[in-house]
C-alpha cells in the first residue's frame, strides 16, 4: 500500500475540516494540536517539513515562501470563504490520488 499523505491545518482553516478528515480516517495536525497558534509561517513551515506534513492554507503568506525557494513538504491552498463540504472533497482526491513525494515542495490549488 501507499503511503498517505499526513496534514497539517494553520490557523486559517475551519476545525470543522480537521474534524471532517478524522471522520475518514486521514492523519490531521492542526496548529492548534501543535500548539503554534500565532506562530511566524517560517516556523510552521519548519515544524512540518520534519514531520513531512503538508501545509493546507487559506493564507497567501505561504504561496510567497514556496516563490521564494523555501523547501517544504507540500502546500495546499484554498482561497478563504470556501465552504467545509467544497474543502473536504477537494482534500480527498488529493489524499486519494497522489503520494506524499508527489508533493514536495510542490502546491496544490483547491
């Protein structure tokens, strides 16, 4: 079997999207489990880059880092005032169709 890919959600992401993706059985993080709410982006971006999550945002900031050659393990962007059900699905073809290596440093618009 493949290995799946591992999230992590910033503090601009709906919890309800953490809970939705529990619900189906993928390996979330969210900034607040972490315990990095209000933390500087180059922080987070460090954090899960050892831990090879993928970041998913609603945050522009982290399209910038990603232009700027920062190494991570994978962005996934969403424009904010994306409903919760738009959100889940479009995470779901991604979990389903690609590989963690697929999406190093690499961003996935939703």
């Amino acid at each position: 079997m493949a290995e799946q890919i591992k999230f992590y959600l910033d503090e601009h992401v709906p919890l309800a999207v953490a809970s939705g993706l529990r619900r189906r059985g993928v390996d979330v993080l969210t900034v607040q489990d972490a315990g990095m709410l209000g933390a500087e982006d180059d922080a987070h971006i460090e954090l899960v880059t050892k831990q090879g999550r993928v970041i998913f945002t609603q945050d522009a900031d982290f399209l910038r880092l990603h232009a700027s050659g920062v190494e991570h393990a994978g962005i996934v962007y969403m424009p904010q005032r994306t409903s919760v059900g738009y959100i889940l699905r479009g995470f779901m073809l991604i979990y389903e169709v690609l590989e963690p290596e697929e999406l190093k440093n690499r961003v996935e618009f939703l």
